[in-house]
C-alpha cells in the first residue's frame, strides 16, 4: 500500500530499522561475564571491583586508626565518620559526599 511505502521512507531518513549509515546507529557495548559465578556486567570496572571483592576477598583500604580493612573506599570512610569523628574531621573529610546514619 501507498501508507505502508510512505513509513518506509520515513523510517529509513528517520535512522530507523531500514538505516544503512553507520554513523546513526549506536555502539554496541560489549557484556562482561564474571569467570567465577557467571554475573554479567557492562563495564569493566565494575567487574574488576566485583572479582576483587567478592571472589578474592580483596580488601586494600584500611582505617587508620583501628586498622579495620574494608573492600570499598566508600564503607571506609562510613565507617571512619562513624566510629572515629575526629580523625575523619582531622582528614578533612567533611567535604565527603558520605552521608551519616540518622
């Protein structure tokens, strides 16, 4: 039909499904599987955080005041503004985008 020949056109200048310029379509962005557990993810980093936390018990930032370790630089600085609010005044970390429990 004329209608059905008409979208068509419409949808190939439109960049739709018919669309052969390459610059109008978006990237397609490559799904990470975890070799351990299979979890997928779209980025990198999140996966490598993911394998180094969860798989490999990674925890390379430690307290310094009680030496406690945690896997997240965020839960670090949760868990200083909690249980040492001096050192975390002292760090400056009042500028911290970390928020305390009510």
């Amino acid at each position: 039909s004329r209608s059905g020949e008409l979208k068509s056109l419409m949808d190939n200048k439109a960049g739709g499904s018919g669309s052969s310029n390459p610059r109008r379509r978006k990237p397609v962005r490559k799904v990470l599987t975890c070799v351990y557990c299979h979890k997928q993810m779209k980025y990198k980093s999140h996966m490598n955080e993911h394998v180094n936390t969860v798989h490999l018990k990674l925890k390379p930032f430690k307290c310094p005041s009680c030496e406690t370790a945690f896997a997240k630089k965020s839960n670090m600085k949760f868990h200083i503004r909690k249980h040492h609010p001096g050192i975390w005044e002292f760090l400056g970390a009042e500028q911290s985008h970390v928020s305390m429990p009510k």
